[in-house]
C-alpha cells in the first residue's frame, strides 16, 4: 500500500508542477504586471488565452504521459511467457495442497503430477 501512496503523491506533485508551469504565463510572471501584460506592462501578453492553452497543454501531456505508460504496461505483459507452465507451477501447487489435505491418493497425485509435467 505504501507504493500505491508514493506513486499518487508523486503524480500529484508532477501535476502541481505541470499547472503551474502552464498557467506562469498569464499572470504577469518575467515580462508583465499583471494578467495579459507583457514588457512593461503593456499588453503583449497572452491574459486569459493563456489559461485555456495552458490546460490544453497539460492535458496534452497528460495523454502522452498515459499513452507511454500503457505502451510499457502492453509491453511488459507480451513479453511475458503464456501457456502452461506461465507463471510459476501454480498447478503443481494446487495438487500438492491438495494431496496435503488428503483429498487425493498418493496414486492419483504421481499420475497428475506426471500429467501435469508432460511425461
């Protein structure tokens, strides 16, 4: 659970960042006064379009972000093996809880393990 809490923590600093970054440039910032001022306070500035690109902004690389997550999420499942025996011997764990428990002779546990591990 903690992971979970790192990684949300953060995304949401990347994303105060982000906004902050995007919005920098409608409230005066390095050039202006104030909304919509540029050098000298004159109005070269961008004012309130500047909020509007600054959210199509980070919402743009909020989808680019996503997009490269889920293209290495698509990638690390591919490169995983499938089929039997995928994923450890989850299988073969079940016979022998099973075995273990007393559900199954030692006959029927050697004939399914055998079947189980191909031979």
């Amino acid at each position: 659970m903690k992971v979970q809490a790192v990684k949300n923590t953060l995304l949401a600093v990347v994303l105060a960042g982000l906004l902050m970054v995007s919005l920098s440039g409608c409230y005066g910032g390095y050039y202006g006064t104030g909304p919509g001022m540029g050098p000298g306070g004159y109005g070269y500035g961008f004012g309130w379009w500047g909020v509007v690109m600054g959210i199509a902004m980070l919402v743009f690389w909020a989808l680019v972000i996503a997009g490269i997550v889920l293209l290495v999420v698509w990638a690390v499942r591919q490169a995983r093996p499938v089929g039997p025996g995928a994923g450890g011997n989850r299988a073969l764990d079940i016979l022998q809880e099973r075995y273990a428990r007393g559900e199954i002779t030692k006959d029927q546990y050697d004939q399914m393990r055998r079947d189980l591990q191909g031979g």
